[in-house]
C-alpha cells in the first residue's frame, strides 16, 4: 500500500470565516513579519543597542527602489464607466454559480463523470467573453470540494455567487476564480478597444490544480515547451500572492509578486518489526517505535536562517522602509537596515522574526507528519507502521540536503532500536546486524521538487520592471482603501509551496 500525494489527501473543506471574506485572510499575509516586530518591543536588549554601533548602513530605501508606474489610463477608460464593476462582479459570480470541483483519484477525462462540469464552465466562459475566444488562442478553474455536511455554516451558499455590493461569495470567489476572471475581463476590454500587444500573450489556464495537475498544468506545460522552445518566454505570471497593508496608520500597501518557490519532497519513513499477538508485545511495537522517531523530528525542526540573498531580506527592508511609524519599533527598523553590511544585525533580525510561524515557514525548510498507517488487527502486533512527512524546502537548501540530513536522523535511531537503516536508496546503518528489524526512506509517488531557481528583480532586468510598473500603474488609481490609503510599493517574495504540487 502506498500513499497519494498531498493534493490527493484532501480533507473536508471549512467554511469560510463570518467576517469579510478572503481579504482578512491576505491582509494577515501581509502582516507576517507584524507579530515577530510586535513581539519584540518587550524584549530590547543590549544586543541591539550593540547592533545600532555600527556605523551607518545604507537606508532601507536603497535596497528597495522602486520603478515608476506605469500609465496606463489611455486603457483603463472603461473600468471606471458606469455599470463595470456589477458586471464583473456577475462575471465571477456567474462563474462560482458553476461548482467545478475537483476529487481525489479522478478518471480520465470522457471516462469520469465529475468533469462534464467543465464543459458547462467552457461554454459559460465562451459565452461571457466571445471576443478573447474569437481573437486569442495560468490560472486554475478547479476548487477544493465543499464537505456537504458544512453547507449549513457557510454565511452564503458555496456556490452562490452572491455579490452583496463589495463582495462576492462561494467557493473560488478568492482561490481563484477571481484571478481567471480578472485576466479575461481584461483582454475582452482591451480586445474591444483593438488594442494589439507588442509581444505574443498566451492564455494558459489549468482545471485540476487542486490535485496537483496531472491533466491540466502537466500537458500545457509541455505544449508550451514544444510550441516556443526554452528561450521562447519572456515571464511566466501564474496565481500568487496579493498586495497588502504594511501595516496600519494608513501604511503603503506591499505588492509580493514571488520570484522564487522552495522545493518539495513527501517522504515515506516506513518501520517493520516482527508480528506476534498482542497478548505478549514488546516493550515498543513498531507503531511505538515509529511515533518516537516522528516526535524526535518535530522536536528538532530545521533551522530557519535569513539569507541576503533570499528575496524575504528584500521584502523585510522594503517592509521597514515603508512600513507606518507605528508598526515598527524604530531600533529595530535601523537594524534591518544595519543587516544589509552587518553580519551580527542580520543575526538579530533572524531572531527576531524566527519568532513568528509563519514567518518560519517561509524562509526555512518545513516538515509536517500528514499520514501515519500501521496496524490491521487489534490483537495482532503490527508488523510495519508507515509516516509521510511532507517538506517545503529552504531556497538555500536542496533535495540532496534535505535526505542526507533525515538518512542521519535514521541512521541514529535505527542504532537505538537495532534496526537497520536504508534511506533514498543508501545503507546508512549504524552497525553490522542482525537487526531486530528496519526503517526505510523513499520519496513518495513523483520525484521530488528542487528550489526553483530565482527570478532577477534587479532594476537592470526588463521583466521585473514591466511586472512592477505595471503593478504600480494599475493599483495606483484603483480602490486602495481596501487594504491601504498611501502608495503601493513592490517587493520581491517567495511562494511557501510549489507551482508543481
């Protein structure tokens, strides 16, 4: 028995929160570094007064330079025409109203039922926006299934698509209906008005991401490899984070578009022990012997370090530039800054904000333990548990990295239970045998993901400055007082999961 991949595992889904929406949910993301600052202004020492000795570094500003926004309202004319925003709110609402969800273990298109959904998705896109069908030949239209029985605790039925008047509701209005929606809305304006782009566009949209998109993201992928070659694309612009409040005090709001994504690896930590009835067990069964090892690995989660090279140095400078005076104690606002030539106020910046989860999860490598499996039979001793324990991997670490580091782990406690020990395809046992039993680490289904390479953010590189001036241009007239009243500013992100799961 093997397990799925984690896309495949999914649980039931919860409703949403009775508040407002999916924008409370991205104005926390902006807020990540937010806990870790307020959690240090009771905890001044005289390390930072060390730190605020050292000479001058540059300001936080000059790491964070900006581009000009891009003027765009010979175009935007229509958007702010009577009537637009209740039709595109009907556009997405229309499209929420159409619950294409997607299952675990879903057959091949034509064979299983669930996808005939999306050819009524199609057909209502078709019909919504003929003129980008006529004209044009990644965003994923799938959403996680609704758990029936939670129908009754949602504030708007999952696939009403109801628009009360600042927002619409049901399943995919944020994940992400809205962005598909967005991206169409926006060509069947420009297509219209016989707006003709300097360089091809192509319109790529996934149906089964949710599930790791094996039939979806996988084949267009490659279409698009066969069609324009290695070289053949400029930038890539898939769904991602969005633009938040730096804090509050009518802050700047923070655009995260991410350049980089860690790696991934689910791993499959499997322990056999001889069976026997449960009336006479050992002092540990392998389930016992299993759990130890799990708890050990929670005990001793990978370290979480900040890099300058990670572009999470370049968002807290960026935050500290622009944050509100009240979001950020002043000291430590100069020791982010000190932190770009100073090793020892890079170290305390690292403990600063490695106070925070999620902070913690962004910048090192994670582990969860998601499935544990072992047992058949009450009165008889288990004779193989199993544990999955998927890992985001740190952009400064690898796959590689990743196993010699868990081999070791194993290796250890594969001498403490006289097992022997084989991890990725290696013999990392301790002593000669005989063993009482063994452990075993494998990748689990599909190869694993190494960190994707970074994307250039440097003001010398021409697709960060169109992606950010064009972020800048298209938000600086727009309705900001959702989420901030000053200016929007850009910086460099990373995604905490991966394009490929």
């Amino acid at each position: 028995m093997s397990f799925t991949n984690e896309k495949a595992i999914l649980s039931p889904s919860r409703p949403p929160p009775k508040s407002r929406g999916h924008w409370n949910k991205f104005i926390a993301a902006a807020l990540l570094t937010s806990a870790a600052l307020y959690c240090y202004r009771g905890k001044v020492t005289n390390t930072i007064e060390e730190v605020l000795l050292i000479p001058f570094a540059p300001d936080s500003k000059d790491y964070c330079q900006q581009v000009d926004a891009f003027d765009a309202s010979n175009w935007t004319a229509a958007y702010d025409a009577d009537g637009f925003e209740a039709k595109a709110a009907e556009w997405l609402g229309g499209a929420v109203r159409i619950p294409t969800e997607s299952y675990d273990n879903m057959g091949p298109v034509g064979d299983d039922d669930h996808w005939v959904v999306f050819d009524k998705f199609h057909k209502y896109l078709e019909e919504q926006f003929p003129n980008v069908h006529k004209s044009l030949k990644l965003e994923k239209v799938n959403v996680v299934p609704v758990d029936p029985k939670t129908v009754d605790q949602w504030k708007q039925p999952p696939f009403s698509g109801y628009y009360d008047g600042t927002w619409v509701w049901g399943r995919g209005s944020g994940d992400d209906k809205s962005g598909l929606i967005g991206i169409l809305g926006t060509i069947e304006s420009l297509v219209q008005r016989d707006f003709k782009p300097r360089r091809t566009i192509v319109l790529s949209f996934g149906f089964d991401e949710e599930v790791s998109g094996p039939r979806g993201a996988k084949p267009l992928s490659e279409r698009i490899l066969e069609i324009y070659g290695e070289e053949g694309v400029a930038m890539i612009v898939d769904e991602g984070d969005t633009a938040g409040s730096a804090v509050t005090d009518k802050g700047v709001a923070i655009a995260r578009p991410a350049v980089g994504e860690k790696g991934y690896m689910d791993v499959v930590i499997e322990l056999k022990t001889p069976g026997g009835h449960s009336s006479v067990p050992p002092p540990h069964t392998s389930i016992g012997l299993l759990s130890q090892i799990v708890v050990d690995f929670e005990k001793h989660p990978h370290q979480a370090r900040l890099h300058r090279s990670s572009p999470m140095f370049s968002l807290l400078q960026c935050e500290a530039a622009y944050a509100a005076p009240s979001a950020m104690m002043p000291k430590f606002r100069k020791a982010i800054a000190r932190s770009i030539v100073s090793d020892k106020a890079l170290q305390l910046v690292n403990e600063v904000m490695s106070q925070d989860r999620i902070w913690r999860a962004f910048v090192g490598t994670t582990q969860a333990a998601d499935i544990i499996q072992g047992g058949v039979k009450s009165n008889a001793l288990p004779e193989q548990a199993k544990v999955l324990i998927n890992h985001r991997i740190a952009i400064e670490s690898s796959v590689a990295e990743l196993q010699k580091t868990i081999g070791k782990r194993l290796g250890y406690w594969g001498a403490q239970f006289n097992l022997s020990v084989e991890a990725f395809g290696h013999d990392v046992s301790k002593s000669e045998g005989p063993y009482y039993g063994s452990i075993n680490a494998h990748v689990n289904g599909e190869d694993a993901l190494d960190v994707a390479p970074l994307s250039p953010t440097t003001l010398d590189s021409k697709p960060w400055v169109v992606l950010s001036s064009s972020i800048r241009g298209a938000y600086r007239d727009s309705k900001m007082d959702k989420v901030a009243e000053g200016d929007i500013i850009v910086a460099p992100a990373l995604m905490s999961g991966n394009t490929g799961k």
